[in-house]
C-alpha cells in the first residue's frame, strides 16, 4: 500500500513539474512619438513583434493561448488601456485559460532607436509580474528579432528559466 502511495504522489509531482506555463500575448501596439508617426513600415514592424514573441516562448516550451482580437478590442478602452489596466488584461487571460498575459508596445521616441516594452500580468490575480524594455536600433527585421529574444529572456527569467536564445549567426565575408 505504501508503494502505491508513493507512486501516486510521484506521479502527482511530475505531472505538475511537467505541466506547461500558458501565456497569452496580446498584439502590440504601436506608440510612434516621430515627426512621420504610423508609416507602412512601423506598423508592419509593430505586428511583427507577437508572432515573433510567440514563436520564441513556443520554442522554449511555453504554451500560447490565443485571445481573438474582437475580445481583446472590446476589453481595450483605448491606447495604451490594457498596457496601463492589468486586472482588465488578466481577466482576458484567465477568460481564455492562460496563467499569463504579455500586454505589449512598441514605443518608437525617434527615427534611430525604439523600445519594444511589455507588462506580464498574472490572470489569477492581475499581478503586475514583470515590466520589461529591450531597446532596438534601426527597424531591420533581424534587429527586432534580437530585440524580441531580449524581451523573452527577460520573460523566462521571471517564469520557468527554460529559455536559450538562438546563438548569434556566423558572420561570412
């Protein structure tokens, strides 16, 4: 009888050691404070960061819950609400089943540089658990995926530290 005991509780052990932390990322917005604010490009490169987000926690074994765009439209109050309102962010989440919610922005002050900034909220709760910036030069696609592996270090480190950014590319002259 004690075996079975034990070998319930291992199995109880492990299955929640191996259970998958569920985050939802919302997609970001664009927060363009240039003299040219909301051209084609930013726009694209702003819509860019959630699929790339997504594609690297995936990778490193994160699950990712989708929330709709509609449900996410209807619970955002306007620019930069749901970045500011983290109870209203973790009732999506939790509405969708995620333990998480990445609430993202791409915060663009000039033509040089811009800040790919996210709030991780907790769903249980609304717990702020994480405010993260990574910084970007120039809008290159390969510059932004740099600044996304950046933004999910930061996110693993405050969750299940199992991600590792891919190693830098070898340069060929």
């Amino acid at each position: 009888m004690k075996i079975f005991t034990l070998l319930f509780f291992w199995v109880l052990c492990t299955a929640q050691a191996n259970a998958e932390t569920r985050i939802a990322i919302l997609d970001f917005e664009l927060r363009d404070l240039t003299l040219a604010p909301g051209i084609p490009a930013e726009v694209q490169r702003t819509s860019s960061i959630k699929p790339m987000l997504e594609a690297e926690l995936e990778r490193a074994g994160y699950k990712i819950v989708t929330i709709d765009l509609a449900s996410q439209r209807e619970a955002d109050g306007g620019v930069g609400y749901l970045f500011d309102h983290h109870d209203s962010a973790a009732e999506l989440a939790k509405n969708a089943g995620a333990d998480y919610v990445l609430v993202g922005r791409l915060h663009k002050p000039s033509f040089l540089f811009a800040y790919i900034m996210g709030h991780l909220v907790r769903a249980n709760d609304g717990q702020l658990i994480g405010n993260y910036i990574s910084e970007t030069k120039g809008g290159d696609e390969k510059l932004t995926l740099k600044g996304v592996e950046s933004l999910a270090v930061k996110i693993d480190d405050d969750l299940d530290k199992i991600y590792l950014p891919p190693p830098p590319k070898a340069i060929h002259k």
